[in-house]
C-alpha cells in the first residue's frame, strides 16, 4: 500500500476518474480531484474523506488553469507521485462531412492539447518522484472508425503516450496507456450494451499503479467480454 502517494486524476468528477479515485483511495493513495464541476469534486472528497482527498476546479483546455491545478496539489500535499490525464470529451454526429466543426475544436483542446498541458505542468514533480504516468486513451486510438475525430483525437493521445515514454526513458517514471472500449458513463446520454462499468476500468489504472517498480506496464486495452450467443 502506498505510504502517503498522491495521485492526481482529471476528469476526476465522475465515471472513470471517480470510479479511480475511489479505487485508489481505497488501496491507500492520496487523490486529488480536478474537473470543472466544483459540486461534484466536493461530494467525492466528503465521500473519500478530507485528510485523503482534494478538489481542485480546473478545466484541462486552459493552460493556465492547469498550472493552478498543479500548484495547489504540490501546496496541499507536498506531492505529486502519479498522474492520470483523463479527462476527454465526445463530438456530434456526421462524421468529417457533417459534423459541426466547433465539436471538433472542443476535441482537440480537451482530448489532445488538454492532456499535453497536464503533463507539462505535473511532470516535474512526478519526475522527482521517480513515479508514474497515466493517460486514458481509447479502443478507438487502435481501430479505425468511420468518421470520428474523436477517435482521430485519441490516435493522437496514443502516439503522446509512446513518445512521453521515450521522452522519459532512464528518468524511473512509468507510462501506461489505458485503453476501454465502450464505457458506461456520462459521455453517453443512454446505457450503452455490452459495455464496461467505470470500475472495470478503474481496477486496470490500480493495476497498473500497484506493480512494482521493476515493471512498466504500457498499454492496458480494456473490453466487455462478447455476449454468449
């Protein structure tokens, strides 16, 4: 069990991030919470308890505010051992010849450029922490799909996780793509069939934490198993 590590999650205010930072409490870890929703942060952390959670209101496509976000993780608990660059968003319908172009802005500053600003802003204390990087990529960074520039975005993000692993080579910190399929969570505005729960998901990301420091796990592709037919 980690001894006072901390874990900052974004997107932390519902589906995988919550379902994370209940794990990782659970399994010892200090969590810090960002998201834009201030309400939610703030039930999680009563639910986590105060002394092991924090909540810090950010919005992952703003670069100054992810800058606030590490700063007041460090000031809180003196620390930042491991990242999870979660946070992401979804487009509108119609594919490259219809869908409205500003979903696609949203997609790129939150799912690409979002994740990039929390690795420049958090990788120097997880650097001098020797600890680990976590970014939550997609099924859809794997496989082609019709259309999507969301699944554009997240071959984005699988291309930043391989090169942040180059990049970091002889540093000890670790890099571990996560990787579902179709999760059920807010992103969607119906359940979803045959898809993953947010704790399916969230078990990979302590999975991956847990190991010990000898092995780096990399990718962790994570899918419902196929219905009995």
């Amino acid at each position: 069990m980690p001894d006072g590590k901390v874990l900052l999650i974004t997107g932390a205010s519902s589906g995988i991030g919550a379902a994370t930072a209940r794990a990782a409490a659970g399994h010892g870890w200090r969590v810090a919470l960002a998201a834009r929703s201030a309400d939610k942060l703030t039930s999680l952390v009563e639910e986590i308890g105060q002394e092991n959670a924090f909540a810090v209101p950010c919005d992952v496509a703003d670069y100054e505010s992810q800058e606030r976000m590490a700063d007041a993780v460090a000031e809180r608990f003196g620390r930042i051992d491991a990242v999870f660059a979660n946070a992401g968003t979804g487009g509108k319908p119609g594919g490259f010849s219809g869908a409205p172009p500003e979903s696609w802005r949203r997609m790129v500053d939150v799912n690409i450029l979002g994740v990039a600003y929390t690795l420049r802003t958090t990788l120097p204390h997880v650097k001098a922490a020797r600890g680990h990087v976590l970014i939550t990529g997609s099924v859809a960074g794997r496989r082609v799909l019709a259309g999507s520039m969301y699944a554009a975005t997240k071959w984005a993000v699988s291309a930043i996780g391989y090169g942040l692993r180059e990049e970091l080579r002889g540093t000890g910190v670790r890099v571990t793509l996560i990787e579902p399929g179709v999760v059920n969570t807010p992103f969607f505005d119906a359940p979803q069939p045959n898809s993953l729960n947010p704790d399916d998901v969230a078990r990979s990301v302590v999975y991956a934490l847990s190991q010990p420091e000898g092995v780096d796990v990399h990718e962790l592709t994570i899918l419902p198993t196929p219905p009995i037919e």
